[in-house]
C-alpha cells in the first residue's frame, strides 16, 4: 500500500514543537485506522491545555507527563470525541494531574434523532471503537470559549464522524479532530457516524479561512479550504458510485463497498462498508434509495 505521507515520520512520545506554544506527542498506537498513532497536542507556555490524550496507554500517559516543564502544569484536558484511540487515557490523565476533562458530551451525545432511533434497534458502531463509558467533568456547548494564560480557544461542534466530535479553534488554526485529516478520509460508521451531519460540518468549516489544520491524525492540513473541499467531492463521488451500482439490482452496504472500493486494503473492507451503510442512510432521509425492510447493518437497498 502507497504510504500517503512518506515525509510524516514523528517519534512516539517525543514532544515535538510544532509552533511558539503549540506540541505534537504522537501516541504510540499505529494502525490501518489511526496512520502512525494519534496526535496529541500541548497547548500553552504555562496553563497547558492537552488536546486527544488518546489511548489508554501508560507509556503515552509519561510521555504527556513529561512534557510538562518547570512551571507548567496541565490545566485542561480537552476531547474531540469518544473513539478508543482519542479519549481514553483523559480519566487517568485527570487522575495525575487534577485537571477537569472537557467534551461535547458522553459518547451518545450528538447523535440525530435518525441515528438515535437506529441504535435503539440495535444497530453498534464498527471501525476505530467507541469508548462507551466516557463522561467528561464538563460539557462544551458549540460557541464556548476555553481560555489560559497566552491562549484562547473557540469551540465548534463539528458531528459527522461521531456525534460528539469537536473542533477547537486557536485563532485561524483548528485542532480539527478526525472530521479532516489530510492521509485519509474520515470514517463515517452509523450510529455514532452520520454522513448528513458530516457534510454539514464540512460545510461549516469551509466558511472560515483556516490558515492550519492539526488532526487527529497524520501530518498538518496546508492547505485546509483545497482539503475540505476534496473530501466534499470524494463524498460526492461515492454517493454517485453508489447510485450507479445500485442501477444494477438491490445491493446491501457490503457488497456494494466490494465493488466500490475494489483497490482498499481487504483489512479496511469491513470500515468502508461502515461508510457505505453511511451514505445509504443518507440518500435513504433524502429518498434517493428506498431500503428493502428494516433499516440496518445488512440491509438491501434499490434505487427509489
């Protein structure tokens, strides 16, 4: 498989600087779903704000620890959302250094009235994994500000990849979470994925000229208006293939996602179907596919 960041080389649990005031310390969870690991980012000169402590890890835990200098100390522990690879190690984090643990909400949180009724039938999650028992200190409504000593950080509720997915904006640079990353587009997985919201999202942030984003994984967005606007037609694209493949006769989301993604490593098959289930829910609210029964996992589709 092409590595799609060759040059994207950092080492877990060095705190790398990546501007006046701002760390990367890579945890080291590499995987299909997570690239190199995940980001966790160090905010501030002395109230340190930490963004995505990530898996629950102890070497990752002393690596944030020891990124701590002489008078610093960790102020707040911020979360994105809810996956495995993002939120787990805030409790033990809040546990070290008596800081509150800041989210949109617990892991349901967020979630559509559509997407909510789905997951009362039973439909779970797939992919990277839901922390299901978190729960912040404090919730962060879209629009609150979290402030310290040399930063300023406004909160935008950013649903799509998961429902309680945030996106913190420092100035005009966004910790954007995994709703844009630049090495891979983002997994969308009913009920905690919802792709209508996704563009939604997309949408939103493309209104602001982000001179940066960090994700949550892989290297920094350069260029994040070409970026967002990428990952908008690539959705696009998908929409169009499934609606060309349906063309042929009712399908269900896994055998069309063999069809679609016919050049993805056979190991993400199961997470593209995910996506794929996604888009049907979505052209299925917009009544351009009709599902043959009851809506979910192995559901067929057809055209409407």
């Amino acid at each position: 498989m092409i590595d799609p960041q060759p040059d994207f080389q950092p080492v877990p649990g060095h705190a790398e600087a990546l501007a006046p005031g701002l760390r990367r310390v890579l945890a080291p969870n590499p995987s299909p779903m997570t690239f190199r690991g995940t980001n966790t980012y160090v905010l501030g000169t002395g109230a340190l704000a930490v963004i995505d402590p990530g898996p629950c890890s102890e070497p990752h835990l002393e690596a944030i620890l020891a990124a701590v200098g002489p008078g610093q100390h960790i102020s707040h522990i911020l979360v994105t959302h809810a996956h495995l690879d993002h939120s787990p190690l805030a409790r033990p984090l809040a546990e070290a250094t008596g800081a509150p643990v800041l989210a949109f909400g617990d892991a349901r949180a967020g979630r559509s009235e559509m997407m909510q009724r789905l997951a009362e039938t039973g439909l779970a999650g797939g992919g990277e994994g839901v922390d299901a028992g978190f729960a912040p200190d404090e919730e962060l409504p879209d629009g609150a500000v979290i402030a310290a000593e040399g930063w300023r950080l406004e909160v935008i509720h950013t649903p799509g990849h998961f429902g309680n997915h945030l996106s913190f904006a420092w100035g005009d640079v966004l910790f954007s979470g995994d709703l844009v990353m630049g090495w891979a587009s983002s997994l969308v997985s009913p009920p905690d994925g919802d792709l209508g919201a996704f563009m939604n999202s997309l949408e939103r942030l493309r209104r602001t000229r982000w001179s940066r984003l960090h994700p949550g994984h892989g290297a920094p967005v350069e260029a994040p208006l070409e970026r967002i606007d990428a990952l908008r037609a690539h959705r696009r694209a998908r929409e169009a293939a499934i609606l060309t493949a349906l063309a042929d006769g009712p399908a269900d989301a896994a055998s069309l996602a063999t069809v679609i993604y016919h050049d993805t490593n056979p190991a993400l098959l199961p997470a593209a179907a995910r996506n794929v289930l996604a888009h049907l829910i979505d052209l299925t609210q917009r009544k351009a596919v009709i599902p043959l029964g009851n809506l979910e996992k192995n559901c067929v589709f057809s055209r409407a």
